[in-house]
C-alpha cells in the first residue's frame, strides 16, 4: 500500500530533472527515492559514504519523522 504511490511517482522511476516542480517536491519526501538513489550510486558508480551523505541524512530524518508521529500517537491504557 505504501510503495505503489511511491513507484507511481515519477521522482523515484525517473531522474527528477525530467519531472514537473511540484511531482519533485513530492518525491523527495518519499523514502523510496532517497533508497533508490543509495541503490544505483553503489551498484552502478561505486559511490562511497562521503557521495551518499545527502541522501543518508534525509533517509534518517524521515525515519525520525515517522518514529515521533508514531510514538505520540500510541498510548497504551492500563484498563
């Protein structure tokens, strides 16, 4: 349910050059396209820690995201 938006998007299919602004804007915030991105640098170019730094940060930042949300959202009742 949540990777068929993110295929559908043309920012992790295609390069983001390709794409309109707004479709950009939403792929960026989609943690497939920052994953894909690591994918291709180290199996097609080779890429090393210090190339995937950008993309690594953001991964990290929608984790931390997605683990606040989640973690304010659960309570838990004693009853």
């Amino acid at each position: 349910m949540f990777f068929l938006p993110t295929f559908c998007c043309p920012a992790s299919c295609f390069r983001s050059r390709a794409c309109r602004y707004g479709r950009n804007i939403f792929g960026e915030g989609l943690p497939l396209t920052h994953y894909l991105r690591i994918v291709r640098a180290i199996m097609l170019k080779g890429a090393t820690l210090p190339n995937l730094q950008y993309d690594a940060i953001v991964l990290l930042a929608l984790m931390l995201l997605a683990m606040t949300i989640a973690v304010t959202r659960f309570r838990r009742t004693l009853d």
